[in-house]
C-alpha cells in the first residue's frame, strides 16, 4: 500500500521531466528558454533585493532618530 504513493509520484516527475525537456516547433524547449532567461531573472532579482534591504536600512535610522 505505501508503495503506490511513491509509484505515482514518480510517474509524475518523469512526466513533468518529460514535458519541461519536450522540444517545440521552433525546436527549443521550455528547460531551454528558463535556462536562456535565468540571468536576467538573477539580474532583476539583485536589483529587488537591494532596493528592498536600502528601504528597510532607510527605516531602522528612522526609528532610531525618533528614539534620540
């Protein structure tokens, strides 16, 4: 009985392996355009988490001027 879990969860990562890897007509496939995108994603995502730490710096001075 525990085994069936496990069989399907397996046949489900292989489809989904499948799927992610399964070349397009234009004969890309998705793997192939998360891979071609994944630096400029890393790119905005240093942007974003350097905005957010200099806003919540900007807030932590605040409060502490107020407590002076």
């Amino acid at each position: 009985m525990k085994l069936l879990p496990l069989i399907l969860a397996g046949t489900a990562l292989a489809a989904g392996v499948a799927y992610l890897v399964r070349k397009r007509e234009d004969g890309t496939s998705i793997l192939d355009e998360l891979n071609d995108k994944a630096p400029e994603w890393m790119e905005k995502g240093k942007q974003y988490a350097t905005q957010t730490i200099d806003q919540v710096t900007d807030r932590i001075r605040q409060r502490g001027e107020r407590r002076s």
